[in-house]
C-alpha cells in the first residue's frame, strides 16, 4: 500500500497528460503534436514515467509505441478518468440547478418555517427536481460560525445584529394582524381596551421573555396578559381555535388559517412597526453559483 501511496504522491502528474496522448496516438510525434512538445521531451516524459510505475508501457514497432499487456489492462481506466476530471475542471464553479444533487440547508426559525418552506420546496421541485432542501436551525448569536462552518447556506430570519463577513438584505416587511377564532366575540373595530383584556398566545422557542412584537407594544405602553407560549405558530392557530384566546402574527402566517382551523382576522387597534424579514449569507459564498441561485430563489419564493 506505501508503494502505490509512493507512486502517486510523488508522480508529476504532466506525465499522465503525456502518457495519454501516446496510448492514443501510438506514435510519439503525432503525441508531441498533441501536446505541443518536442519527440525528444515526450520520450523523456515517458521514460521517466516507465521509471515511475516500473513498467515499459510500450514498446517500439518500426514507428509504432505498441502497448505493453499491463498498460492495455490499467490504460482505458486511467483515460477515463483523465476525462473526468478535464470535465470536472472545465465545470468548476458552474451551476446548473436542473441537474444538481445538492442538499440546500436554509436556517430558519420554527415560526417563519410555514411561511418560507412549501413555498421553497415547490420551487425546488420545478427549478431542481433532484435537489433537496432541509429547513436547519440555529443561532442567531453565532451566525457567522453557522454559516462560515456551511452549517447552513444561507437564512433567512427576522433583522439581527450583524457585521463582516456576513452579508444580508431585507427581502420583505409583514404586518401584524389579530388572529381569533371564528365566532368570537371580539368584533372587527378593536379597541385597545379589549386588546388589553384579552387572554394572548404567543410564539417563541424560549420559557421566558420578551417577543419582537412585545417590544413594540411596550414602546406604545400596552401590556398583555399572555396564557399560552407556543414552539410554533401551528400550535398558536390550534389553540386559539379551541378558546377565546387572541394570536398577533404576521400577516402573511395568516394567509391559510381561515381555511385550515377556523380562524377569522382583525385589525389591530393601534399600528405596530412591520416585522422585517432579512437574507443572511457569508461573504465567501458572495460569488458562488449555487448561493447565489438559492439567494434569488428564497428572495422570489419570499416575496411572491
């Protein structure tokens, strides 16, 4: 095993280009015509070759280089491979999403999951039938390292505090809506009052503490009285439309809701800022095909 380590690790591989060419030509000078050499450094090429594997490779025939039995067994795999890897070289950095195998990794977090991933995967499904796609999370405070490490390729969250290298773009804003069940006694024209009264369901990965829409209502002075947290908003919809508790979402979280559990919407009483939704990614996939193709689809599948 240490000898064919040795043969390879300390193989000039131009050697193999030259090897190529006489098994193909079978003829030393249409092989340096090939290559753009002298007879003279083809033959030199070669014999340091036949040095290198301990094999004669060929043999002369009048003008003829006539294969040896080893090099006519071991040749048309190594030929193939040569190919291989010129067309691999030739598509370095290509892209094309038709014929990928990629598994794209998107980090998100549970409560933006139902209104990014269908969408995603039915544009995969169009665009790039054999690529698979796998909604990742992860945090928020190490996103550099997470994207850096191709933990995930890109993500696609809420606005957080970021820097070089990495790069991000707000792709959309959503406002916020009141979520009930149908039949609720809550009428369309909410007054800040009932707002207040009401028992509220609210969405986080976390036990304790403040939500992105808890910050703007204490920045208005309005405080709710919150009963239930939620890991997802599936499980906010669920028990809203089994009680008389309220849900303040997204909008566009809402889009299906009327249809799947029996939720009505109301206006809130009061404008809250938008929820701002941003496209992170690491510099070093700046320039990359594949990134950059996912980065225009999420962006597509987002804003549609």
């Amino acid at each position: 095993m240490s000898r064919v380590h040795d043969r390879f690790d300390t193989m000039d591989l131009n050697l193999l280009r030259v090897f190529e060419a006489v098994f193909r030509e079978r003829h030393l000078t249409r092989a340096a015509r090939v290559l753009a050499l002298s007879p003279s450094a083809v033959s030199h090429a070669l014999g340091r070759l036949r040095e290198h594997l301990d094999d004669p490779l060929f043999a002369r025939e009048g003008t003829e280089m006539v294969p040896t039995a080893a090099c006519l067994r071991m040749a048309p795999a190594l030929v193939e491979q040569l190919a291989q890897l010129r067309g691999l070289l030739h598509r370095w950095g290509a892209f094309e999403p038709s014929t990928t195998t990629l598994m794209f990794r998107v980090g998100m977090p549970d409560s933006i999951e139902p209104m990014l991933l269908p969408q995603l995967r039915s544009a995969l499904a169009k665009a790039a039938p054999l690529a698979t796609v796998a909604s990742v999370a992860y945090q928020r405070s190490a996103i550099a390292r997470e994207l850096a490490s191709r933990h995930i390729d890109l993500a696609f969250d809420v606005s957080i505090p970021v820097h070089e290298p990495v790069r991000h773009r707000r792709i959309l804003e959503d406002d916020f809506c009141l979520v009930v069940r149908d039949g609720h006694p809550l009428r369309r024209k909410l007054s800040i009052a009932q707002y207040v009264g009401a028992s509220h369901v609210l969405v986080s990965s976390r036990a304790t503490g403040l939500v992105l829409e808890d910050r703007a209502l204490l920045k208005l002075g309005v405080e709710r009285r919150v009963v239930v947290r939620c890991q997802s908003y599936d499980s906010a919809f669920r028990v809203v439309a089994h009680s008389d508790d309220v849900l303040t979402a997204p909008r566009r979280l809402t889009g299906e809701v009327g249809k799947v559990h029996a939720l009505a919407r109301r206006a809130l009483p009061f404008k809250l800022p938008p929820v701002q939704l941003h496209l992170y990614w690491h510099a070093h996939a700046e320039s990359d095909p594949a990134n950059m193709w996912l980065r225009r689809l999420v962006e597509e599948v987002a804003t549609a």
